[in-house]
C-alpha cells in the first residue's frame, strides 16, 4: 500500500469517527441531556478515538510503517536538537566510509569488475618463461608463437602483439610521436570487440607487402585526429609508408592500455628463416580458450608443446617453458596484493571510526537515561525504544556514508588520474551504482552495529534510580567498563596501522637509499624510434648527427645514447658462452640484459666505468665489436678474476670484454630487484635503430628540452621526438606504487590516531563529570589533585595498554601480509615496533592528562553542591 493510499484511508477514518460521534451525541441529547452532558456522554460511550484509530490501523497492516515514520521524525529532531554531536558523529563515519568506497572502487574496478572483453574470463595470457634464472618479461619469439598457433588443442585464436614506437604524419601536419601496437589478424578474434567506427585489420590486411592499415585507439582518436568522425579511409605516413586508417576502437578498449593505434604486424611463420634466437624475443602472446577448456588443460597443453620443442631445438627452445594465465592476472597480477592491503587497513580505519561512534552514542545514551525511563514508565516496550535508537544510529551512519560517499568520488576521481602505472590508465578506476549499493550498505550495516552498544545498554535501565534526580548511572558501571574496552580496541587497532605504516615507510626509505649507479639529477631522457628497416648507415648518420648537435648546445655537459635507460620496462636478453666457463651444447652459460649504447653514456649517466676502457670510435663501426659487462656478471661468473681480454662467445663470434660498469638498478627489472647480469653493446656496430639519448646539464633540463627537439627536426624534418622526461621523473615513476602505499597507510593511521586520542579524552572527561561528586568525598578526605589525576588517568591508561599489547600481537600476525610489499625490513622488525608505541603513547598521554588534570583542579565544594 502506497502512502498516498495510506493517507486517504486514514482520512476516510477520521470523517467515519467524527460522525459516528456526531450521530452518538445526537442520540444522548435526544435523551435529554444538554449539549455539553451530551458530549462527554457521547465520548464515553464511544471510547478513545485514538485507541479505535490505532487498533484499525492495526487490522491495515499499516501500523508498523506509522511507527517508523515517528521513530525517523523524532531521530531528526534528535539531531536538529544536536548540531554538534550530529556533526562530530557524520564527519568521523564520513572519513570511514570515503576511506573504505575509495578503496573499495579501486578493488572493484580492478580485481572485482567483469573485463571489458565478451568471455573475457576465457582470454589467457600466454608467457615464455626461462626454466632457470631470470626471463625477458614473458616475451615470445615469432617461431615460437607459431608453433603455439599450429600444435595446440586448447586455443580458438592464439594471437600477439608487439610494442612499436613510431612516427605519424597525418596531412600537412608535422611528425607526431606516437605508441603502437603491431599485432596479427587473429588479436581482434581474442578480444572480441566490435569497432566504434569503421572496422578492424583482417587477414587479408595481415600479410606481407599487403596495404598497411591502422585502427585507432579511442584516445589516439582525441589526440591525433579530435576526434574527427571522417578519419575513416584517410591516409597517413606511418614510419614514411603509407597506411589507411580503416577503424577506431571503444572507449575502453584498452588491450594494451596506453597505445594511440594498432597496425598489422605482417609477419608470416617463415619470416625468420632457422632463426629462433633471443634477439626475436618481442612480442605478446594471448589465446581465446576452445568451449569447454579449462586453465589447467590449456596449460598442460603448453607444457607438453613446450616439450617437444625444447626436444626439437634445443640450441634455442631448451631452457624455455611455456606459462599461462587470466588476462586479470597477467593485467593486475602485480598490484593485487598492494591493494588487498590498503583495502584492509580502510577497513581497520573504518572500525575505529565505529568505534568512536558508538562511545560518543553510548555516551549520549546515559544522558538520555531520563527520558528512556519516561517512554518505558508510560507504556513504552523495551523493543519499542531500542528500535526508535537504532533508527537513530542508522540515520547518523546514513548521514554519514552518504557525505562519505560525495568525498570518495572526489577521492576517485583524483585517483583515477594520479594512481600509478596501470591503476592511471584512463577509464580504469571509476564508481558505478554496485560501489554506491555496497557503500551505503556498509553504511547501513554500521549503523546498526555501532547503534547496537547503547541500545543494550538501555535495557539495563531501572526505572526507580532512573526517574531520580540527579540519578545519571547508566546500568550501574558497565557502561563505564564498555567504553574502557571499545577504547583498547582503538588503540590496539590504531597500533596495528601505524605499524603498518611503519613498516611501509621504512621500506619505501630503504628502496629510496640504495645506490642506483647513476646519478638521475640534472639527467634528461629524449626517445627517437626511426623506422625499423631504416639502413644502418642511415640510422648511424642520424644519431651521430643528432649527438653532435645535443652536444653542441648551450647549458650540455654530456650526451649519450641507450637503446633503454634505467626505470623502464624493456627487457632484451641475450644468451651467450665464455671462453673461461666449460661449454655445453644447446646450454649457453650466461643469460643477460643486452643494452646498446653510443655517444658519451657513462660520462652522461654518471655511472662510473669500474675496469678497463669505454667504447671507442672504431668500435662502433667494428664488424665483430667489443662489450662493457655489468658487476653482476663478474660476480656471478668470474668472482675470482679478471674479465678484461675474455669474450662473450655468441653466434661463433668472440666479443672481447673491453670494460666492467658499475651496476645500475631498473635495468633488468623493477628498482627493488637486485641488478643482474648486462652486456653494452655498440649501438651503432650492433644496428640498434631505437634509442634514448641521455643528456646531463647544467642548467635545469626542462630548459634544453624544446632546444633537443629543434635539432631532432633540423636533422631530419620526417623524424617526430617522444617522450621527454627527466630521470627524476623516471625514478619517481619507478617508486610510485611503494611510495603510494606508505602514503595511504600512514594517512590512515595518522586519522585513526586522532580518533583514539578524542575517545580516551572523551572517556576521560566523561568519567570526570559522572564522578564529580566523588571527587569532592575523595578530596575532602584528604585526597590531592595528584591523586585525582592519577585515579583517572590509571582508569583510561589500563585500557589502552591492553589494547596495546594486544594490538603488537595482532600486528605480528597481519603485518605477514605487506612480506610482498616490502624491502629491506622485515614485518616483524622489533625497532619499528618500538617507535609505534612511543609515537602513539604520547598523544594518547596527552589526550589523557587534559581531562584529568581539569579533573583534580576541582574545588571540594564545589564538586560536593554538584548534581
């Protein structure tokens, strides 16, 4: 029954009773009795109205409703009546509940969320894994990936992609750097998503000499074209050959996120000839499992393939496995259990905020012992009252997750931006109405478990005492005892985040201290990509050019080239023999990172060269060129000797190690992975055509940066400049993800410090004024205000230092689960321990010592004439 329906019925029942009292006084003046006899005889005789009213609305069905509707206008006069305690009570569940929606949108938009692919449960990611020692990021060679695509039983589509930077020229318009993405016909069939406008690559497109096509990237569409509806079969320059634009893809289509446009990778399974080496080792593989096919079949399917492969080629296919896994694993794998923690400690965040709420309501409670005593005395039901509280405490919490909600959404829309690596890439992170649900259940659901602490309370009411005035114990002192351990809770919960905190900050420290083998300030980082069948005289004549230039202008100490700097994600490794390790067949002894580089590098990077000679001129141009080893290597293979005049035997050549570099962290992985082996090659001997060149200034390097690209373009007006970042910027990049994690946790322990410190102080105060009058007894006694101040600070510090120790206990155990995000420290490092006790005893003291001190300046009189 709507209540608009309710509303006309109780109508219709007032004008039926009003003139059946009408009809009654009619009668009993028809008696005889005058008009006024006649009416309190009609009223007699008929009964209360009130009572007749409530008992049909009882018959309705409507009674129960009514009752909720006083109970929801009395609980917002209750806080009209209470400005300050309302918004003391919405502010700290709004701090819980934006915490928590915060995190939880982020959880849900990552490891929760159905992918925005059809089935995309089904799609796999497939990587190359070395048996033993470190890989190349799951990168594939082409043969291999194609005898994937012609053996397996377990994929409907197999399919790759490779990164490609490149150079677009669109029109009259000048060269744009721009991110793509070579892939194969069969990448759209994996993914399975229809175009916004135009259509996707198909076979035809995917074979040698065929017309290249581009599909753009919703993204690449806004930032190149404007989103143009007309870019359909218009013709650009992509790396000087001529290709048609034939599609853009959705908004969030991102597979990989962060590419302005995919072309057609034109690779046929004799592309390579016999060659199966590591320097093909470029590209990513994913498959669409058959009907039917579960994760574990496909991956036994890949092992058996990767068995007779290591069989077949041996030389090259013998220390590699294949290994499998979801798209939101391989997507999201890496930052899962990161945002399991911050999703935890939210949570924790939560709970104190809870708990503060409910000493404030428990509080709040005892001050409304009278008027429960009232209800109760005139009829009201034990169940009645406790149900018009809890509607109270809901509204409260409603009030509160739904201002809670408005500040996650600006929390999220920040985060959406400013969250690093893959958690930044647009549309990833982002509220929906299943968010909003949870939160304002959570909400809800606190506000009944928070409100569920007085209302048990109250049930303890005597109606006698309570009716006394000047009687204000509530249930004698168990709500003093019940706010004693709701304030250990805190504190031992405040201590498990704090700790937390701790230890991430410590970690984040550690990664921050150690010896990078570079110096990144003062350090720009320019990227230039030409095309890739660019002749190696042109590409050598290119980049040499462009150093003399970089060289040459104002504010350049030094200039060098990499094909990749530190701090980025670009593994290419390479397997080799040593003429001092005993040789195998098919069992190369070393695997390394192989980096080229040209110009002045190490003078520009600062990383010190350690033995022997930097590269020479001649050894750019030498057919059979010289390499600079890593430590890592000769710690590794030749710890007792010395490298220079040995050789790296590759391809029945013998490269002369001519130097050892020092280490430089992020060249083989992450900045937290220890450094391993590297081999520098010659950029130019070695034919290298992509490539960053690092220039340390004098000058800040955003200075010299529009200076750069003026020389790049002078040089040769067809090539575009990528990206320009200093190395500061880099290794920022690098420790995002930690540094974002020590931020967030230490936030929410610095809020849920504050809130233990206001609930011991407001326990504190709180005992003071119950006990005024007995502190006049005490100190008419003889009592001092020392030991007053000491009474009460005893009576709130006990508490606390049980909720401490158990919190360290509790600490122990759940801090286990940060062993993943952490460096150099271990979870249960006694020194940090220490310090979170000390930095959350000392306002905890002091929030302590306020109230309690204002307690022992009491006058004895005073205190004693108190009510």
């Amino acid at each position: 029954m709507h209540w608009w329906q309710i509303r006309k019925r109780d109508a219709d029942l007032e004008r039926e009773l009003r003139y059946d009292l009408e009809l009654e006084e009619e009668e009993q003046r028809e008696k005889g009795l005058s008009a006024e006899e006649a009416r309190y005889a009609a009223r007699r005789a008929f009964g209360n109205p009130t009572l007749i009213r409530e008992q049909t609305h009882e018959a309705w069905g409507t009674a129960q409703f009514e009752r909720f509707w006083q109970d929801v206008h009395y609980a917002l006069r209750q806080m009209r009546r209470s400005p300050g305690f309302t918004l003391v009570v919405v502010l700290t569940m709004a701090l819980g509940i934006a915490a928590t929606t915060t995190m939880f949108t982020v959880v849900y938009s990552t490891l929760l969320r159905s992918l925005p692919y059809p089935q995309s449960e089904r799609i796999v990611a497939i990587h190359d894994t070395r048996i033993a020692g470190r890989s190349a990021g799951g990168l594939m060679t082409g043969p291999r990936f194609y005898d994937i695509e012609a053996r397996n039983r377990s994929f409907s589509s197999p399919a790759f992609f490779y990164f490609d930077e490149s150079t677009l020229i669109a029109g009259k318009k000048l060269p744009i750097y721009v991110k793509a993405a070579g892939a194969n016909a069969g990448f759209w069939d994996v993914f399975d998503t229809a175009p916004m406008l135009g259509r996707v690559f198909n076979a035809k497109d995917d074979v040698p000499h065929a017309p290249q096509t581009v599909v753009l990237s919703y993204p690449g569409w806004q930032r190149l074209f404007g989103g143009d509806p007309n870019v359909i079969g218009e013709q650009v320059k992509l790396d000087q050959q001529t290709a048609t634009i034939v599609g853009v893809m959705p908004r969030d289509f991102s597979a990989p996120g962060g590419v302005d446009l995919w072309h057609a990778a034109q690779f046929v399974p004799n592309n390579w000839g016999n060659y199966r080496g590591d320097g093909l080792r470029n590209i990513i593989v994913f498959g669409r499992l058959r009907p039917g096919v579960t994760l574990a079949q496909a991956q036994g399917d890949l092992d058996r393939i990767g068995e007779q492969l290591r069989r077949e080629y041996p030389s090259s296919d013998g220390a590699w496995r294949f290994t499998s896994e979801t798209l939101r694993e391989d997507r999201y794998g890496q930052v899962q259990s990161a945002l399991v923690v911050l999703l935890i400690a939210s949570a924790l965040l939560l709970l104190i905020a809870c708990i503060n709420v409910a000493n404030l309501l428990l509080s709040r409670a005892t001050t409304r012992q009278r008027e429960v005593a009232l209800r109760r005395a005139l009829g009201a039901s034990g169940r009645r009252v406790a149900f018009q509280l809890l509607v109270e405490s809901v509204l409260l919490a409603l009030a509160g997750g739904g201002t809670g909600i408005l500040l996650a959404f600006v929390l999220t829309r920040t985060a959406a931006t400013s969250l690093p690596g893959i958690l930044g890439r647009p549309g990833t992170i982002h509220m929906d109405g299943i968010v909003i649900g949870v939160a304002l259940l959570i909400s809800v659901a606190t506000g009944i478990v928070f409100g569920v602490v007085p209302v048990l309370e109250t049930r303890k009411v005597q109606l006698h005492s309570a009716l006394k005035q000047g009687e204000t114990r509530l249930g004698g002192s168990s709500g003093n005892w019940l706010r004693s351990v709701l304030v250990g809770v805190q504190v031992g919960l405040s201590l498990v985040l704090l700790v937390g905190a701790s230890l991430l900050a410590e970690s984040l420290w550690n990664l921050m201290k150690q010896p990078l083998g570079f110096e990144p300030e003062h350090l720009l980082t320019v990227r230039v990509v030409l095309p890739w069948n660019t002749r190696p005289e042109a590409v050598r004549n290119f980049y040499n050019d462009v150093q003399q230039r970089i060289e040459n202008l104002p504010g350049v100490e030094a200039a060098g080239q990499i094909s990749s700097p530190p701090m980025t994600d670009f593994h290419v490794r390479g397997s080799f023999d040593a003429d001092w390790l005993p040789q195998f067949a098919n069992q190369p002894a070393i695997s390394a990172e192989n980096r080229n580089i040209a110009g002045n590098l190490l003078a520009a990077i600062g990383t010190p060269l350690l033995a022997g000679r930097a590269f020479a001129a001649a050894d750019q141009v030498s057919t059979v060129p010289p390499v600079l080893v890593n430590e890592a290597l000769v710690r590794e293979f030749l710890p007792k000797g010395n490298p220079i005049g040995h050789h790296l035997l590759l391809d029945g050549q013998a490269h002369e190690i001519v130097g050892v570099v020092a280490d430089v962290r992020g060249v083989s992985g992450a900045i937290a992975a220890e450094p391993g082996p590297a081999v520098y090659w010659p950029a130019n001997a070695n034919g290298g055509w992509h490539r960053y060149f690092l220039v340390r200034t004098k000058v800040p390097p955003e200075q010299v940066a529009k200076s750069i690209r003026e020389q790049v373009y002078q040089s040769d007006p067809r090539q575009s400049v990528g990206e320009i970042e200093t190395m500061d910027q880099l290794l920022g990049d690098a420790v995002a993800q930690p540094r974002l994690n020590a931020a967030v946790v230490a936030s929410f322990a610095v809020i849920a410090l504050l809130l233990s410190c206001v609930g011991i102080y407001g326990v504190v105060s709180y005992l003071a004024a119950l006990r005024t009058q007995e502190i006049g007894v005490r100190m008419a006694l003889g009592a001092t205000r020392g030991d007053i101040t000491r009474l009460f600070v005893r009576r709130a510090m006990v508490p606390a230092a049980i909720g401490l120790a158990t919190g360290a206990v509790v600490s122990l155990a759940a801090n286990r689960l940060l062993r993943s995000q952490l460096y150099g420290v271990q979870p249960d490092d006694l020194r940090l321990y220490l310090a979170a006790l000390l930095v959350l005893l000392a306002p905890l003291l002091a929030a302590t010592l306020m109230p309690a001190i204002r307690a022992g300046k009491r006058e004895p009189m005073e205190a004693l004439r108190t009510e």
